[in-house]
C-alpha cells in the first residue's frame, strides 16, 4: 500500500513511522488482488474547535474504484490516527468487495 502523508502539521519521524504502521496494517482487510494498488492519502491538521480540539487526521483510501474516508480530531494526533483506523476497519469490514477471499 502506499501512504502519501501531507497537512498542515510537520510530521517527525515518529509520527510518520506511526502513521505508516497503523495505516498500513489496514491492508491485511484487502484482497490480496487490491493490496499493490491500494494507495492512502493521509492528512493531518492542527485545528482551533469550540471545543478545544488542536488536530484532526483524515484519511482517504483508494481502493480500485472505490474510496473510502474516515476525519476525526481530538487533542493529540496519535490519538487521532486510532479513531480514523478504527473507522476505517469498520467501512472495510463492511464492504464486501474488500473482503479476504
């Protein structure tokens, strides 16, 4: 899978290599057939919310012909990444065209 990483945060190594771990474990919810062609594009934000939220990680999947998104934010980036893959798993889940054979 490849993981194109941009936004308006600079990401240290650690994040990146964060990004690329939790990111890329989603592949093992694809069909082997999607997994080369697969492409992710991460985006992460620092935002000023109401409610006190400083960053926010969205993440578009390209799947074949399909994409699939998830956006959440929170107060730390990490934290952020796990909600949008959880996210993520679910819609994978769900799709029948992206299951495992």
């Amino acid at each position: 899978m490849i993981i194109e990483i941009t936004g308006s945060v600079s990401v240290d190594d650690r994040t990146q290599r964060y990004v690329e771990k939790a990111i890329g474990s989603l592949d093992r919810y694809l069909a082997k057939t999607s997994r080369q062609s697969t492409r992710a594009e991460v985006i992460l934000r620092r935002v000023n919310r109401a409610h006190g939220n400083k960053y926010e990680a969205e993440v578009h999947m390209h799947i074949a012909d399909t994409v699939i998104s998830a956006k959440d934010s929170t107060l730390n980036i990490l934290a952020a990444l796990d909600i949008v893959r959880a996210k993520l798993v679910i819609e994978l889940k769900k799709s029948p065209d992206q299951r495992l054979p």
